[in-house]
C-alpha cells in the first residue's frame, strides 16, 4: 500500500492507494483529510499504511456524523452512563449537534465544522424559544459530548483521527462562583422548629444533618439504613429525566457512601417509620411498595421538585434568610467545618471527590477559620509568656 499527500486549496489530505477495483480495473485511491498542516497528513499518512499492514485499516464510507452519533456511538452509551447523564447526551446531540452539522460525512469533519458549530451556538443556540445563544459552559459540554464520541470513534478504526482535538471550543469565563447562602446552627434549629408537624419534616430534618443531596434523600430505601447501629448507605437517587421520575443507581465511589447518624437523627427516623406504616395500613392493598423512606403517603417515589418547592412556601412564610433545598447540604458542610470538623470527614459524608473540591467549595468558610487559627495560635503563645520570663531568669541567674 502507497500513499502520499495532497494539498488542496487551504487543506492537505493523505491520499492512500488501495488497489484495483476488481470490477472495473481501475486504481482507487482514498483521500482523508488531512488539516491545514503539512506535517499532519504526512503523519496520518503514516499512521493509515501502518493500519493497512497490521490489518485494521477500514475504507472511508458514507456515514454522516448524525448517524455514528444517533445510530452507533449513543446506544452503546445508555448501558455505560447514568440515565441523567444520557438523557443529557441525547437532547445535546439532538437539539445542537445533528441540525448544524449532523449531514457531514464522518471522515471528512474537520476541525473547522466544530469551530463553526461553536460559534453558532454562542449566538444563536438556544432552543427554548429564547433570543441569544448557550453560555461557554453548555458550549463545552457539546464539545466534551463530540470529543468523546469521536474519540471511539477513532479507537475502533472507524475515523484516522479525533478532529475535535483539534477544535477549539470557548474557555470558560471567569464568572463569580455563586453565592453560597447558609443558616446559622440557631437558624436551623428554628426552621426545624416552625416545621414541627410537617409531613415533609423528617425528609428535610434527614437532608440537614446528613448534608445529603435531593435526589439522594428522597432516594434513600429502609433497607440501606442500619438504625441500630446508626448509620444509612447512600446507593441511588431519585432524579427527574425529561419531566419524568426516575431513581437511578449512584455508580460513582464517591457517591455511594455511608453516613453516620446521631441520636436525634436515629430517633426522627424510627417516628416517621411508625407513623408510615400507620399510612400504609390506611391505604390498604393499592399502596405501592418501593422501600423507599421518603415516599407519598400512598408508597410511589416524591417528586423532588414538588419536595423543592414545599421547602420554599415554608422558607417564605418565615422570617428566616431565604435559602434553597440544596442549601441545607451547604448549611451541614459549613456548620462542621466552622467547628473544626476536618475537611476529609466533611468531604466524605458530602461524598466529594476529594477533600481539595470542599475546601474550594466552601472557601467562604476558611477565612474566618484561619482568624481563628490565628487567635488560638496568638493564645497559646501568650499562655507561655510567663514560664518563658521564668526560664530566661534562671538563665541570667546562671
């Protein structure tokens, strides 16, 4: 097998010569795209002839990117991702991949047809009816969708080279982190108080003093909790795909984790227990049994955003500092960390990555820890004052 190199207007291309065609006797020969560079499709010259002499070179064909996304690469996806996260891949490559650049021939994408692509959605991709286009961050996400698929793509052999390595996709601006609102221990105290009574107190009182997420409380089944011992395991979530409930299996390590309890915790736990069994026997033989601790009186999963929400009419009816559902995770981080908690604990129970990802998360919190280091430090300093004067008078008694 011999190839070569073209240029063709602004692009260069590997030519590679495959033969005759056994019908018509004629030579064929396969042009690949190559990019602006020289030294690119020389190299892809050589990576194509090695190809063909170990055996796994494949032809150019007449699949569009459209179709390896929609009919090949996403259905391998759904057995390998979270049903959010596919969901996710699937509305992207849908609504902004396939109607802009979806009819291009996979093996002649080039770098170009992603820059472009990013561009038009910077000005003009929104598809919810609004003026204006997608932010840098849901940008990147097309990107890191494409990046992906053709980086399989080029594993398998099915394309020479990942163009989108080669695209430029926007940087993320600089934009303040949002900020994070919290209740003080008092604060808290006194929701909990106001809420006493409240169907939903139990599901939020859980929520406080776990600083588990939404989907994971009202995830959490009676078999992944230990009461005696006084502990629960975190292993899926109940989560919202396209307007639709849905618990999903929590498949990262972080994410499954198990929490400690306290008392209080253990013991608002067994009441609701008993009175749920109350409620089941009330609803008799339609009540539908998912193990769920968290569920509607007659057994089906809640819907977190109408457990969102509830937590909202009650937030606004007090006088408290309104704060979201999703805040409660940050009031048990901060509440720890400002009483010396280590990050590690608090990055375990929050089921984080890594300790590193808490401290920036929550580095509103460390300048006032670091004031107090600073005075504890000051103190403990202060405190020997008197022992050192004592020592440096023996000394000079000497």
């Amino acid at each position: 097998m011999r190839g070569y190199v073209v240029k063709k207007g602004n692009q260069y291309y590997a030519v590679i010569y495959e033969g005759l065609d056994p019908t018509t006797g004629k030579e064929r020969r396969r042009w690949h795209p190559g990019g602006p560079r020289r030294r690119d499709a020389e190299r892809l010259v050589n990576e194509l002839v090695k190809r063909k002499d170990d055996g796994i070179y494949r032809g150019p064909d007449r699949l569009s990117l459209g179709e390896y996304l929609t009919q090949r690469w996403l259905p391998g996806q759904k057995s390998q991702l979270r049903v959010s996260t596919y969901d996710s891949y699937r509305r992207n490559i849908e609504l902004h991949i396939v109607p802009r650049i979806g009819g291009i021939a996979l093996q002649r994408l080039v770098p170009e047809d992603l820059d472009g692509l990013y561009a038009a959605l910077g000005t003009e991709g929104r598809r919810d009816g609004k003026a204006g286009g997608l932010s840098p961050k849901s940008i990147r996400l097309v990107h890191l969708i494409l990046h992906k698929a053709l980086f399989d793509a080029r594993r398998k052999g099915t394309v020479t080279r990942n163009v989108a390595e080669l695209a430029d996709p926007p940087k993320l601006r600089a934009a303040k982190r949002q900020e994070i609102r919290v209740w003080t221990a008092e604060e808290l105290h006194a929701f909990l108080e106001i809420c006493t009574g409240h169907r939903l107190l139990p599901a939020w009182f859980v929520a406080s003093h776990t600083g588990m997420r939404r989907g994971e409380v009202l995830g959490l089944r009676w078999s992944d909790t230990d009461l005696d011992r006084g502990r629960l395991s975190v292993t899926q979530a109940a989560i919202l795909v396209a307007y639709e409930l849905v618990v999903s299996d929590i498949k990262t390590d972080n994410g499954r984790r198990t929490i400690d309890l306290d008392d209080r915790t253990v013991s608002v736990l067994r009441d609701w227990r008993k009175r749920q069994l109350e409620e089941r026997l009330l609803v008799g033989a339609d009540y539908q049994d998912h193990d769920l601790v968290f569920a509607r009186p007659d057994g089906a999963p809640t819907n977190p955003d109408l457990f969102s929400q509830s937590f909202d009419r009650v937030v606004a009816r007090s006088s408290l500092p309104r704060i979201r559902l999703h805040d409660l995770r940050h009031t048990h981080a901060t509440i720890l960390l400002k009483a010396g908690v280590p990050v590690k604990v608090v990055s375990e129970r929050l089921g984080h990555a890594n300790p590193a990802f808490t401290i920036t998360v929550y580095q509103h919190v460390m300048p006032g820890m670091q004031a107090d280091a600073a005075t504890v430090f000051s103190d403990l300093v202060a405190r020997a004052f008197e022992p050192a004067q004592r020592f440096s008078a023996a000394l000079d008694d000497d």
